[in-house]
C-alpha cells in the first residue's frame, strides 16, 4: 500500500514534521499553513500521507472525493485540485494542462491567505456535495 490513511483523523505532528523535514523551512511554513487552512474549512476530512508521491491528500471515504491536495516542491507548494478544470477561476490562478487536475503554486504565506484559494477550497468542497 503506497498511501498511509489516518481514518476521520488527522495526521499526528510528528509524522507530518518528519514528511516536512527535507524541506526548506518556508515550504514547511507554506505547507502547515495551507494544512490548517484546509482543516480549518473541512475538520472531518480524511486526512491521508502519500510518501511516495510526497503529498497530502484531502477527501472524504473514497479517492473519488478527494478535496485537494498539497505537494511541497523545492522552492514553492502546489495546492492541487482533482476536478479543477471545473473550478470557477476568476483571477486565473489555477495551472496546469491535464484533463481535469489544476494547481496553484505558493510560494509564500502571502499568497496563501489570499481569499481566492479560500473560494477554490469551498468550490471544490461544492464539487462533492457533502456537507461541511
């Protein structure tokens, strides 16, 4: 099994600092942000820990209801939505060129906490059609 899934709870600190801990620290800052940020607006989220594709994954019981996922790289985090082709994007900040999965890169808590990525996350959550 390559995913390491945490039931209707969250992943604990330790396993998430030792997941963070080769990256920089404002990756690791961006990261934890985004993390609350996600938790904050869907505290019954399954929370899950993918070590070999270096992700978190946000969802409800099966992998179809994924919310998003947050990819730390070397320099940036990736906020990446499954669906979100289908978003409503207004200010453009999704990438990517796949079928149906977006991303938007962060870089620093600034961008993070810009209500945008706050309207993805709910329009996301919308996506699913289950309650909050």
């Amino acid at each position: 099994m390559t995913m390491e899934t945490v039931g209707r709870a969250h992943i604990a600190a330790p396993e998430i600092r030792a997941f963070l801990a080769g990256y920089d620290a404002q990756v690791r800052s961006v990261t934890l942000y985004l993390r609350e940020l996600v938790l904050g607006m869907v505290p019954d989220a399954v929370e899950q820990l993918d070590l070999p594709a270096r992700m978190l994954a946000y969802g409800f019981a099966r992998t179809k209801d994924t919310i998003c996922v947050i990819m730390p790289l070397k320099a940036a985090v990736n906020l990446g939505f499954p669906r979100g082709a289908d978003l409503p994007d207004p200010t453009r900040l999704l990438a990517g060129t796949g079928r149906r999965a977006r991303h938007v890169k962060i870089a620093s808590i600034d961008q993070a906490q810009a209500p945008e990525l706050r309207a993805l996350l709910q329009a996301s959550l919308s996506q699913l059609k289950s309650p909050l």
